[in-house]
C-alpha cells in the first residue's frame, strides 16, 4: 500500500523521497542508494484533524481468487464499533482497467462517503482486485477480453477471508455498490452472485452501455469491437 516518488538532489546517491500511505501523515525523507534513511525533511501537521476524533481507513491484505495473489484494500468501520456486535459488510467497488477500488494509495483525509457510510453501523471495503492496474502486467491482464469479470471473484473471496479474521463482519447481510465501471460490477455481482451479495446500488452516467462497451470494453479491456 505503499507508493514513493524520488526526486535525485545535487549530492549523488541521495533521493528525496516523498512517502505516501492513506494511513500516514505526508512525509518527505532523503534515502542514500541503498534506500537507506539518512533524514526525515518534513511531516504533515494533521494534530488538529486527529482531534476532531478523525482515524484512517486501515490497510488490508487478502488473497484472490487464485488463493496465492496478495491483494490490497481499505476497510473502514465505526468509529466506536463493538467487537461483540454483528455489523453488515458493504464493497465500494470499481474493477477497473484504468484504476481500482481504492483509488490513490496517499494519504486523503475523506475518501468520498466510505467512512460516513461505516458511521450509520456498516463495515465498507474497498479492494483492488486482479486486473487492475499499477501492478504487473499480468496482474492487470488478469480479466482482459472477460470485461463482464468485474474482479467479483477477488472481492467474494476477499470478504470471506475478512469475516473469518473479523468476526464482527456479517456475510448474511452483504451488499455491494459503485458508479459507472462500478455500477456495472454492481449489476454483475447481483446477477452472477444473488446468493452473497443482499443488495446492490448501481449507479452509471453513461446512458448506452454499447457505447461504453466500445469505448472501455474494446479499448482497454480487451472486449472485441463486433461485440461492442
């Protein structure tokens, strides 16, 4: 979950390192070559937001589809969640190709309604599965010409994995939402798994998916064009 971007300083073999984690402040290091830390330049002030009573999403790493492939998300929760309750599990999702669920990998203080949407007493998470990009190619190869895989298969069997290590997690009550590529998905997930997902919010602005289709499908996702 993390992501770094060097910029090379006068002095040869030291980097200035701009570190960037959604659950840690902004921080800007200098690393000799061997990445070593030689000085920490600068650190975020989120005191203040801290105080307001404010936690990050925390960072999350489950298995695929295929059993073996790491893969990695957000869960968000109440604030004052009790262990000993039961709470409905909800997946914000977008599948991809051109980005994942979880979006930028640095630190935001919101991520649009996820934890807002924890506070009225769900767990809601965000899971970049296989096919999504930033990662190998074969990684974001893992559904090319299946658009209709939607990485459904990753995040079934991320929150069954996340409700034998959560036992707060319910998978009875199991709904799944996302807009445009993630109402899709959406779509899909009620279709292609009536008996997990409970319900579904499907959001799309595009008002012809043939047009989507040939635009996202035929284009990035490998979907023939006389299919479009």
């Amino acid at each position: 979950m993390r992501r770094t971007s060097l910029h090379r300083l006068r002095r040869p073999g030291i980097s200035s390192t701009a570190i960037r984690k959604p659950d840690v402040a902004p921080t800007a290091v200098l690393r000799d070559s061997d990445g070593k830390l030689v000085a920490t330049l600068e650190r975020a002030d989120i005191s203040r937001l801290v105080a307001t009573g404010w936690k990050p999403p925390q960072p999350i790493v489950v298995k695929g589809r295929d059993g073996t492939t790491d893969l990695y998300g957000l869960l968000y929760k109440p604030t004052n969640l009790n262990a000993a309750a039961k709470y409905p599990i909800v997946n914000h999702i977008y599948p991809g190709p051109q980005t994942g669920s979880v979006g930028p990998r640095n630190f935001i203080s919101a991520r649009g309604d996820s934890q807002a949407l924890a506070e009225l007493g769900f767990v809601v998470v965000e899971i970049d599965g296989m096919g999504t990009p930033w990662r190998s190619k074969k990684f974001h190869d893992a559904y090319f010409g299946d658009m209709g895989d939607n990485t459904l298969p990753d995040q079934v069997a991320a929150m069954k994995q996340l409700a034998v290590q959560y036992p707060w997690i319910d998978l009875d009550r199991v709904g799944i939402w996302g807009h445009s590529g993630g109402g899709y998905a959406t779509a899909g997930a009620m279709f292609h798994y009536p008996d997990f997902f409970k319900v579904g919010i499907s959001g799309i602005r595009q008002p012809r998916q043939s047009q989507l289709r040939r635009r996202l499908g035929g284009e990035v996702a490998g979907t023939p064009r006389e299919e479009s």
